[in-house]
C-alpha cells in the first residue's frame, strides 16, 4: 500500500507520483525504496476544506500517525478512509518515533496528522520530522488549512509581518511575563487560547497592552457557530464577558503589533497616497482605505485628508 516513486516511460523520470522532484532533492535515490513520512493537514472544522491530495494520501500510505485515532477516526469514517491509525502524541513520541522511522525504512509510508489543521503548529510531530531528517527519511508536505493563516487573512491587521506565538502559560503570572517580552514588538502577534482561560487572558492583555491595543478575535473558524469580531482589548473583554457562549470552542488571537507614534504624528509621510486616493474617493473612504493600509488610525488619518484637501 506505499506510495510509489515509480513513472512510466511516458512520465518526467524526475516526477514522482506525489508531484514531488527527484531532481534537487537531499535524499536523491540513496534510498529510493524507503518510504516517506507525508506530513498532511486536515479540515479545522469544515470537512469540505479538506484537499483531494490529502485524501488520496490518507487512502494510500500504510499507516496514519494520529495525534488521537479516536478525534482523527471520525474523519477517515466520514471519507471512507480505512487505512491503519497509529497513536502519536507528546506523551509517547519518544518511544514511537523510532518504530516509525524504522517502519519507513523498511519501505511503508507513513502519514502524520494533528486533530485538526496543520500538524507540528502547535501540536506533536517536531520529533519525527526531525528524525526523518536526521535518518534520511524523506518529508514531503501535504498542505491544507492553518487555523494561524486562517484567522490572519480575516482579522484586518497588517499581515506583512507577523509572529505566531502559540499558547501562553496558564497562569497569570508567566503569561504577564511572556507578554511584557512581547510589549514592544511592531508586528502582528498571533495566539491561541483555550476557552477556559480567555477571560484571564484577556484581562492580562489589557495590563500589559493597553484596552485600546486592537485585536481580531476569532472563534470556531469555519464552523457553524463562526466568530470573528475586529476591536479592541477592552470591548472585546466586555463582549466576552457579557456572552457565555463567546468563551467556547476554539479560539485564535490576532493581536496588533506596537504602533510606531512618531511616525504615526508624522502624517505627512503619507502624503502621496493619500492625496492619490483623495482624486477617486470620498474623504471618509480615503481615510479607511488608508487606515487599512498604513496602521494609522483612521480618526487622525480623517482630520489630516481634510487640512490636505483645503490645501489643495
């Protein structure tokens, strides 16, 4: 049931069947009967969000590694996928994580999943992929959905730059001194948090932020009861206090970076955009428009475009 590297004489010899090169690769043929571990992201929630190659990967190699069998069963029963769930978790990676790598190179494949999304992002694996590598096993990515990407690409925060910072401690006290470690920090910062602690997260975001730090709070994304509310620290502390329902189920953070204020006084810098969006739109959608792309709060960004225009 491995996955083969095999092509016909019609195929590109430096093609695999998994859309992977030979050419190039660090493993090159010095062990082209091994197989290969596929690292393959699964649905966060939506089982429709799940790719055609994940799916053809799951029903192909000899063994999937599970973060639980029993969370990831309900999603190989719901595609029909009946190939053989090995446990593997922080718990007894240390011990299987050498039965894999072996089991690879006596020639299965072997696919690493997570609960849900992409495995190692803040879930287990870091070890086998590590000692794939260190054994010349070959890693090959199966991508699909990050619940990070995810809540990034609709939280209306700059995302040139940003940093995922995964879960913070659970107590006040260390997670107070991890987000004093990040006070300064100008990109967008991204968390996870449980549900549990949300309230204290929250209030101890607003000690070390501030209540008017902005932030994208994201909940249950791509699921039926999907939240997704841009603000900032102290409405949405008020918003999830006063809405039981708003502290369960999955949650992400997307929290903006420190603005830089002596740029952010120095309007003029923006001159050139502004007085650019000035010629197709309205001062008010000027002024959003801009706040979108520059960071600058739109309320300054407002008062700035109207000195502009009667200047102009």
């Amino acid at each position: 049931m491995s996955i083969s590297n095999d092509s016909n004489s019609n195929n590109n010899s430096n093609n695999t069947t998994d859309g992977t090169s030979n050419k190039g690769n660090q493993y090159g043929n010095q062990h082209s009967n091994w197989g290969k571990l596929y690292v393959t992201a699964t649905p966060i929630g939506n089982l429709n969000d799940i790719t055609p190659r994940a799916i053809e990967t799951l029903n192909t190699v000899d063994i999937i590694a599970c973060e639980d069998t029993r969370t990831s069963g309900k999603l190989l029963s719901h595609f029909n996928i009946n190939t053989k769930t090995w446990a593997y978790h922080e718990h007894n990676a240390e011990v299987q994580t050498p039965k894999l790598i072996e089991i690879m190179q006596s020639g299965q494949s072997v696919a690493l999943i997570s609960d849900a999304g992409t495995p190692l992002v803040s879930d287990p694996g870091y070890q086998l992929v590590l000692a794939c590598h260190q054994a010349n096993v070959p890693v090959v990515p199966v991508a699909g959905v990050s619940a990070v990407i995810t809540a990034l690409s609709v939280a209306g925060l700059p995302s040139d730059r940003f940093s995922f910072l995964g879960f913070l401690p659970a107590k006040t006290a260390g997670r107070k001194k991890q987000l004093e470690s990040h006070l300064n920090r100008s990109e967008t910062l991204i968390f996870y948090e449980a549900p549990h602690r949300i309230i204290a997260c929250l209030q101890d975001m607003i000690a070390v932020f501030g209540a008017d730090r902005e932030i994208t709070f994201c909940r249950e994304l791509t699921k039926t009861f999907e939240t997704i509310k841009k603000t900032t620290l102290g409405e949405l502390l008020a918003f999830v206090s006063n809405d039981s329902n708003q502290q369960k189920g999955e949650m992400v953070l997307v929290v903006a970076g420190k603005v830089d204020t002596s740029k952010e006084n120095d309007l003029s810098q923006h001159n050139p955009l502004l007085l650019r969006l000035l010629e197709d739109l309205s001062i008010k959608k000027a002024a959003s428009l801009a706040s979108d792309i520059t960071g600058v709060k739109k309320n300054a960004l407002y008062q700035h475009l109207l000195t502009l225009k009667n200047v102009n």
